[in-house]
C-alpha cells in the first residue's frame, strides 16, 4: 500500500484540520520531493507488491496527470504493481472538467474519490467549499462517461443548515447516480480551524449529537435498503466494491505514506513526515528527511486492532487476538464487551467475532475504549 499526501488546495474548508497550502508556489519543487522520498525509502516494504496507490490531501486533482502518472511509475520502478491494483485519486468536482477527466483516462488512474460533501448551494458556501452544487453532479456524470465506474462520493451531515429533508436528498442524487462506493462523515469541530472560530465566537452553533445520531441512522437504513452493505463505519459498498486500501488499513496492513504530514506504518512502529512543505522538500532533497516516530507497545497494537477492526462489518475477530497477543487478551476483550451484550450494543457472532449493532455503531469510538488494554 502507497499513500501520497498533496497539500495543495484551491482554498481552505472552514471543517478541515489536514495539512494543506492555498498556494501552489511549490508544486514543482514538491513533486520532485515526493519522487525522492520514494526512492530514498523504498525498502521500508518488505512486501514489493502494490494493491493499491491512494492519492489523499490536499487535494490532489489541483495536480496535471503527467505529474499523477509520473509518481505511478515511480512507485513501478520499485514495487510491483498488481494488474488490479486499485489506483485512487481524491478529487474535487470542480477539477474534473473535460479535459481533466479525458487526460486522467490514460493513466492508470482507475479510482475516484470525489468530494461531494452536499448538492446545496449554501451548504456548500457555508463550509467554504471551492465547487458549486451544479459542479457535483457534472463531475460524476463527466467521469462516469469517460468509462471510470469505480467511484466513490463523499456526504457529510450533522450540521445546522442540513435539514432532514436534505439530507434525505443528499443521498437520493448519489443513488440515483448508481455508484458503488459511498463515504459519509459526521461534522466535527476541529481545533484551530475557521469552524471552530465562528462556534466560540458564537457566529453559528455547535453540532448537535442528537441530529448527527439521527441523520447517521437515516443514512444507514436508507443505503443499506437501497442495496449497500454497511462494512465500516463511514463507508458503504455495494456488494464486494469495498475500497482496497481503506480496508487494509483497518485490516492492520503495513502501508509507505509519501509527502508531508504522511502516515507510515510497519507494524510494529509508525512515524510521520513533518507538516510542512518547505521544511519537508528541504530535507528530503537535501537527504535528511524531517520525520517522528514511535515504536508501539504491545498494548497499543492490541487496541489498535481493537479499533480498527470493530468499525468493520467484519469486527474484532477472535481468534486472531488469541493468535498474535495471547488468551488473557481475549479474556479481557470478552469480560469487558458484557455490559454491551446486555445493552444489544454488541453481538456474538460465530462464537468467533465480537460485531456491532445498528446502534453500537453510534457509540463505537466508546465502546472501542473500553475493550482496550490499559498499560501494565
């Protein structure tokens, strides 16, 4: 698994907390950085095959389809690209004009993650978006007519102008557009962001859990009746069209993060590059990559397990806990899942796996916490 990080973006979303820059000054510059720390770090998977490339952000369709398809065939000089591989590219609707979308078609680019957020124009406004609601449906019918048809969309709810009427609307267009793949997120109040400057300052409320718990099951019984299953907690496939990478990060899968503020995980430790882009292109062209890291203890990688696999449709599986960290974690996992079996928060299944419920879901972060491991 590859993951580049583009911190690039046309201009900030008042929600979003993720490393990006307004100005494209250094685009040249970073994509020659992005090439190096490739070859500079390419031993660091033992596993030279590649299921899948993600292209995250940022956002990366600000970037022209040469320098895409020249970090694709990049990652080709060192690994070994699976004929199937699943290539995405994060996007957003108003880059994918004609020409964009035809030019992407040749390159292997196969994936779409289209930042769709909502079809209403003052939604949009409200969080600062760069599209217009008209340029969301455009992109998708674009892309869909230029042959890509694995693509996914993405809808937030559970903020104040998002009625339940329009949130009903919301995931009616994207199912009338017949995609496989949906992702939809809770809006959250991120520190140091323009959101959480307009709620202190009292210049829209703060979100309310009620209406995001609500909107979250209208979400759930409408796509899961419209043919999706439900296979982790914000994404939604139809049958079998789970996104290859995403589920191997929840699967525990190691993963190479290139570009600044990038996520790598072996394991058994994980670091991440500075959050900075003339400090990250500085030290890796100059060979001295800035970056953290932190070596997991055993309690961290059972609950990190723990977490990633309980949002999943799949769940905590068992016997794999017995297998890698021993029974006395099962043990602990199984006594303190109890009170949630009791509140049908929690079900058994096979004997084997530990699931949520319909209404598990809107308290896994918490139940999560619960089942894990305290340091010894």
């Amino acid at each position: 698994m590859i993951y580049f990080h583009i911190p690039f973006c046309k201009q900030a979303c008042h929600y979003c907390d993720f490393h990006f820059s307004t100005s494209l000054k250094y685009k040249d510059d970073m994509i020659q950085a992005l090439l190096s720390e490739m070859e500079q770090r390419q031993n660091e998977l033992t596993d030279r095959t590649v299921e899948s490339i993600y292209f995250g952000g940022g956002t990366p369709s600000v970037l022209d389809p040469d320098d895409i398809e020249q970090l694709i065939d990049k990652v080709g000089t060192y690994f070994d690209i699976r004929p199937h591989a699943e290539i995405t590219l994060e996007a957003n609707p108003d880059d994918l004009d004609k020409h964009k979308v035809q030019a992407l078609r040749r390159t292997p680019v196969n994936r779409f993650s289209i930042g769709v957020q909502s079809f209403f124009e003052e939604d949009l406004r409200w969080m600062n978006r760069a599209h217009h609601a008209s340029d969301a449906e455009a992109a998708i019918k674009r892309v869909q007519d230029a042959g890509f048809e694995n693509i996914t969309a993405d809808l937030i709810y559970g903020y104040p102008l998002l009625t339940d009427a329009k949130w009903r609307d919301n995931i009616q267009r994207l199912l009338d557009f017949n995609i496989p793949h949906i992702s939809s997120y809770a809006m959250t109040v991120e520190q140091r962001t323009a959101l959480a400057h307009f709620v202190q300052q009292g210049k829209t409320p703060p979100m309310d859990e009620e209406q995001s718990a609500s909107q979250m099951i209208q979400l759930i019984e409408t796509l899961t009746a419209g043919g999706f299953e439900h296979y982790e907690i914000s994404n939604f496939a139809k049958s079998g069209r789970y996104a290859k990478h995403n589920t191997n990060y929840w699967r525990g899968k190691h993963y190479l993060g290139i570009g600044p503020s990038a996520h790598s995980f072996d394991g058994v430790s994980r670091s991440w590059n500075i959050a900075n882009n003339a400090q990250y292109i500085e030290g890796i062209l100059s060979g001295s990559r800035k970056y953290e890291t932190e070596t997991l203890s055993f309690e961290d990688r059972v609950n990190e397990y723990i977490m990633t696999s309980l949002r999943t449709m799949w769940g905590i599986d068992l016997q794999k806990i017995e297998e890698q960290f021993g029974p006395e974690a099962v043990r602990h996992i199984r006594q303190n899942a109890e009170p949630f079996f009791a509140q049908q928060h929690v079900e058994a299944v096979e004997e084997r796996y530990l699931r949520l419920t319909k209404t598990g879901k809107l308290l896994a972060d918490h139940i999560a916490s619960e089942l894990f491991l305290l340091p010894t």
